[in-house]
C-alpha cells in the first residue's frame, strides 16, 4: 500500500505528464518549454525534475503509455480475426493508437530530429511496436502466401501506408480505419 507521500508524488507524476501531453498540442515539441508544462499542471517548476531529468524524459514516459495503450487493445479485441488472412488486428491497433497519441507521435518525431540519443531510442521503440506485425507476415509466408517483399520490409510498407493515410484522413475515423484494412489486405494477399 502507498503512503500518503507516495500517493501525492504518483499524482503530480501524472499530472505532469498530462500536461505535457497538453502543451505538445498547443506548441509542438520544439515550443514546448518546462515551465509551460508545470504551469499547465499547476506545480512549482521544481516538482517537474523530481519525476523527470528533460522534456525528453517526459516524453518517453508518454511513449511508454502507447504500449501500455496498445496491450489493453490487444486484450479487447476479437481472437478470431487472427485466425484469418488479413493484418485487421495489427491495423485496428495502430489506426486507434495513432489517433489517440498523435501529439505524443509527433512530438517523439521531432525530439527524435535534434537528440540523437533520443533518435536510437525511438528506433528501437519503433522496431519493438512492429515485431508483432513482422511475425504476423512470416506466418503467412510459411503458410504459402506471397508477400510483395520480405516481412521486415512489408511490415514498413504497411506501416508507412498506413500512417500517411491516417494523417490525411479525414473523414469518419471507422470508414477510415476499414479503407486503410481493406487495401493493405489487398494489397498484401493479392486479393480481390
């Protein structure tokens, strides 16, 4: 059970990372200052380095709740569709994480621009969220199919598609989502 203290410190963690969240929307990473975001959270500027060492830090504490975001997807979704030949479940995941986390998205893009360090950890975020989608295609190779290129490069064809897609859509986020499945299906089984 937490103390009291530790209750408070887990809530102005939370708090804060809320609030960078915020300010990323409104200025974008490279305007975003620390002093917006403890404003925006309503604590002295100090309270920030109690729980983060940089905006960067911060940031990859947002990245982290993608993943975190992504598994309670995982475990809300219908088994069957990945007993069929199609990258629905994959896809599903990425159009309602992409859309719930774009400011986090890029943000991570643009920290990624200026810190290299920050760049590598990202990349090996990046390549950690596609595994899934790289074993989902060598298990359709083994079972016969086709596929347009390797399943490494496929899974980066699928995810470039589908992410420029999901920046340009703008219509209903669910026919959206079905267009994107449908073509990458397509796309990927040569299926009609």
């Amino acid at each position: 059970m937490k103390t009291t203290r530790e209750a408070r410190s887990e809530h102005t963690r939370v708090e804060l990372e809320k609030a960078a969240r915020s300010v990323f929307e409104r200025h974008g990473y490279f305007g975003a200052k620390i002093t917006d975001i403890t404003r925006e959270a309503g604590r002295a500027a100090g309270s920030f380095y109690n729980h983060f060492d940089s905006k960067e830090a911060v940031l990859l504490a947002l990245a982290r709740q993608i993943g975190d975001d992504a598994d309670t997807i995982v475990a809300e979704q219908d088994v069957r569709a990945r007993e069929k030949r199609t990258m629905r479940p994959h896809l599903e995941i990425f159009w309602q994480i992409f859309h719930r986390n774009r400011v986090v998205i890029d943000a991570m893009r643009d920290a990624a621009l200026v810190h290299p360090e920050f760049a590598e950890r990202i990349e090996g975020f990046t390549r950690v969220q596609f595994e899934p989608w790289v074993q989902r295609l060598r298990g359709f190779e083994e079972a016969g199919v086709v596929l347009p290129a390797s399943a490494e490069t496929t899974a980066l064809l699928i995810g470039g598609t589908a992410e420029g897609f999901a920046r340009n859509w703008t219509g209903d986020r669910a026919e959206g989502m079905e267009t994107l499945i449908r073509f990458v299906d397509r796309s990927v089984f040569a299926e009609g």
